[in-house]
C-alpha cells in the first residue's frame, strides 16, 4: 500500500494528457523548462530557444523567422527578441498550475496540441483562476514532430496571437506593446 502512495505523489504533480493521444517530444520539452522556470525554486532559467533547442525543437520557418527576430532584441544588450515569456504570456508568473496537454488533430492535416494552465494561481485576485492557453501547431520533418508556431490566447478576450506573425513583426522593426 506504501508503494501505490509513493507512485500516486511521484505522478501527482505530472502535466495531465487527455485523448491518451501521445504529446510530441518537442511541446513535452517546452512545457517541462517552461514549469521549471515558474517552479519558485532557484533553478537557472531555462532559454527554450537557446543552444540546442532552437533547431532541435522548432521547424525550419520558425527557425528562421526566429533569427531574422533576435536581430533587434527586446533590451539593450539582450540576446532575445521578447521581453515575456511568451509560453505564460506574461513577464511574471506563479508556478502553474492545472497543466493539461491536449493532442488533437488541427486543420489541413496538421497536428496540435493545447495547453492550458493557471499562471496566478498564487495571487488573491480573479486572475488565481484564469486558464491560460497556449496551442502549438506541429509540422512533421524528416520523420520528427517539430514546433511550427505557437498561438497564445488572451485570457480575458480570447484573441489568438501567433508568436511567428510576432517575429515577423519584430524583424522589421517594429513591437507589440506587451503581451495580450
């Protein structure tokens, strides 16, 4: 009986994924350093289009309206074309909260899958228990599922923005005002 405890709290605390469909290695990825970086502990933040995961993880398109973005980088002397965390939407966030990872079928073809998590979950006010969703669109390249774009979704007025059509954006020079 010991035993069925310990396994119930190790998987406790494990993103839920629905449809038993299985959730590309790439968004699996993302989501395990996206939790990390919001855990509260004094963990090194974890770039997840640093070194190694850049062309690891994302399709070529992405890939290069990424670097055509990080051109003009969000801060003086910053590296990143974004000034946010752009999984949680936010440049602040508690450790979420309620993760559920969705795999499903999007249109043309195409494979997605949603998150959704609570990223206030910590605070007194309203927001504690908005659901934050994040949908990443994959493309299948050389055998292996790659993230071809991420659409984050306003809590409060359920406008969906695409982080490509963001990085487009940024390489011409211009910038969104903060995230929605």
């Amino acid at each position: 009986m010991k035993t069925i405890a310990l396994l119930f709290l190790a998987f406790a605390g494990l993103p839920t994924v629905c449809d038993g469909a299985e959730v590309p290695a790439p968004v699996r990825e993302i989501m395990d350093a996206t939790v990390k970086n919001w855990s509260g502990n004094d963990t090194e933040w974890i770039d997840i289009f640093g070194p190694g995961k850049l062309d690891k993880l994302y399709s070529k398109d992405f890939v290069a309206k990424y670097h055509e973005a990080e051109k003009h980088p969000a801060m003086e002397d910053g590296i990143s074309p974004f000034d946010y965390d752009v999984i949680v939407n936010a440049q602040d966030a508690c450790p979420l909260q309620d993760l559920t990872l969705t795999p499903q079928a999007a249109a043309d073809g195409k494979k997605e899958v949603v998150v959704s998590f609570r990223k206030m979950a910590c605070s007194d006010g309203p927001e504690a228990q908005t659901i934050s969703t994040v949908r990443f669109e994959m493309v299948t390249d050389g055998g292996k599922p790659l993230i071809d774009d991420i659409v984050m979704e306003s809590a409060e007025t359920k406008e969906m923005r695409s982080l490509k059509a963001e990085m487009v954006t940024i390489a011409k020079g211009e910038r969104r005002r903060r995230p929605i």
